[in-house]
C-alpha cells in the first residue's frame, strides 16, 4: 500500500511516517514549500518521497495523489485567530478532498480532535466516548475547536459518495518529547502553573500509541465508516503527572493546585459580569471562559473501548513508560525511526 501523510514533518506527523516505514509501507511525506526535513531520521529513507506542497493553493496539488492508495491527513492550523486556523485546516482539507475526489483515491484516515465535543453539556466525571454530542456553541470556543468542527462536517460530506471509505479518528491531548506541558494539565501564569483540578484525569494519549494506532485504522477493515477516540489507559491525573515530570528532573514552574469548583466558580462569575456589564462582548482569557474552561479541566472519565474493539488496538506505552522515555538520556540525543 502506498501512502500520503500530510502535515508530515509536524509534532504527530513526523512518528506516523516512521511508524508507516517501521511496516514496510511507501510514504510520500507532504510537506510545506522550503520546509527542511534534514533533521528527521527518515529524511533518506528509501521507501520514502518528500513533496513539497501547499494545501491551501489546489494548483499545487495536481500530481500529489497520482498512485497513492491511502491519505493519512494530520495537518491542520494549531493555533493563530479564526481567519487562520480556517485557512489552515478547513480550506486545506476542502482542497485535499476535491484532489482525492479528482485522482480518485477514495480511503482516508483523519484525524480529528476531542476539541469537538460539547463538554459543557455534558456532567462531571460522566463518560467521554463517540457518542458524546458535538459543541453546539463553537463560537465560545477557540479557532481550533470551531475549526476542527467544520473539518469534520467536509469530511462527512465526502465519506457521502459512493466510493468513499472514511476513518476520523479523535485522539485525546498528544504529548511526547517535544510536547510533556500540555493545555490540559494546567495554565503558565507569569512564573507559575495553575494546576487546575488536579485530581482530574487527563485525556492524554503518547504520540507513538497515538501513531500506532493511526497506523491501524489504515490496516483494519472495520475501522471504514467509524469515528473513534483514540486516549490512552490507565491515565493518569494532574498532580500524578506533574509529579512525574519533576520526579524525572524536568524543569518545572512553581505549582500551584486549584481545585476544579473554584476555578470554574470565578469563570462563571466573569462570564456573568461580562454580560451585565459589557453585553459579553469583551473577550475573555481561557480560564475565564466557562465555556473554553469545561473543555479542558472538567473532570471526566476517558474510554477507548471502540479503538480498542475495532483496531484491535492496545497503546503499548504507560505514561509513566512515556514519560520516563521522553526524558531519558538516548531518547534526547536521538530520535531513531
């Protein structure tokens, strides 16, 4: 099988080409125009083609797909205003999905995000699982979210031809070496971390299970037509993982723990004054958004029953292996593919 992976040299990106090499696949690695790959260890590897490509321009992307069988889609805009991300990652995906529909290459896995689900509505420590609804508020939310959603809803429309065989797989909060603080796990204040709910469970999945796990949604038949999240087990929760990170010498702030209720308690009443006062029209920092603020410390319980049933999938690192992986010695000098 050949594939093409987009967002190639990104976070996530840059293991679901190595993994994809690891079994034998070739992979053309779309990359952004002038982007330097040099450092990555799979860079030169045989079975690999690097093409430079710029998803937002559909001129580029005539000769993209030409003999692939698979898209693997991770890129997306991670941050920046709405303008941005949408340029980045809805009209990306639109141009990708009238390439594929043009080249005739109908499989596609992508990868979408938990930042879809509409956490507000749903109760504390409930379970968090496909069948959650979506955010009904996403102007509330950031551009990622919002952006994420709209994604989505493109991709459903192309899983509508007839020829289509569609995965969108949500994984949880991605961590790995060069990403252990997360937006999950607390906030950076000046010199500080708010450690919000620390008894909270994080919906973390580490970025090798996360690539494995991508891996075998292109491998599994009955992964065709599904959306599935994609976390990690066991998890761990704030404080286990903070302490963790500082038991292995990483450099850490100086942690402040913040029970859940109160944190949400002084977003609510902001909320509340920017409405009496302000008829909500100024725009509040995260952790004064009620909204934004659910969606990443409300305390839930993670599942990942369905990834588990249909891929025949088991993350085959613990966090605290993760972790420990991360921030050994052999792992810092060298990723190895």
């Amino acid at each position: 099988m050949r594939l093409l992976v987009t967002g190639a040299s990104g976070f996530l990106g840059q293991y679901v080409v190595a993994n994809a090499l690891q079994r034998g696949y070739f992979v053309r690695a779309v990359v952004r125009p002038g982007r330097t790959i040099g450092s990555l260890p799979w860079s030169s590897h045989p079975a690999l083609e690097v093409f430079e490509a710029d998803l937002a321009k559909p001129d580029s992307l005539a000769t993209m797909l030409l003999g692939i069988d698979c898209v693997i889609h991770l890129a997306a805009s991670k941050s920046g205003n709405f303008d941005d991300a949408y340029q980045g990652t809805v009209v990306t995906t639109n141009h990708l999905l009238s390439a594929m529909e043009q080249a005739r290459v109908w499989r596609l896995v992508c990868v979408s995000s938990f930042s879809v689900y509409d956490y507000s509505h749903l109760d504390n420590h409930s379970v968090l699982d496909e069948t959650c609804p979506l955010e009904t508020r996403p102007e509330q939310r950031d551009a990622y979210a919002q952006t994420k959603l709209l994604q989505e809803e493109a991709v459903r429309q192309f899983s509508a031809l007839p020829e289509a065989a569609i995965t969108i797989l949500r994984p949880g909060m991605i961590y790995g070496q060069e990403a252990l603080w997360n937006a999950c796990q607390g906030a950076g204040v000046g010199p500080l971390w708010l450690l919000i709910g620390p008894n909270g469970h994080m919906p973390l999945t580490y970025v090798e299970n996360c690539a494995d796990a991508i891996l075998q949604s292109v491998e599994t038949n009955e992964a065709i037509d599904t959306i599935l999240n994609i976390v990690d087990d066991p998890l761990p929760n704030r404080r286990q993982y903070t302490q963790a990170l500082i038991k292995h010498g990483h450099d850490t702030p100086t942690i402040v723990p913040i029970t859940w209720s109160f944190c949400r308690g002084i977003a609510q009443m902001a909320s509340l004054m920017n409405l009496w006062l302000f008829l909500g029209r100024v725009k509040l920092p995260g952790l004064l958004n009620p909204v934004r603020l659910d969606a990443r410390f409300k305390p839930f319980t993670y599942s990942n029953s369905q990834a588990k049933k249909t891929l025949d999938w088991q993350p085959a690192y613990t966090w605290q292996d993760a972790i420990a992986r991360c921030l050994s010695e052999e792992r810092n000098q060298a990723k190895v593919c």
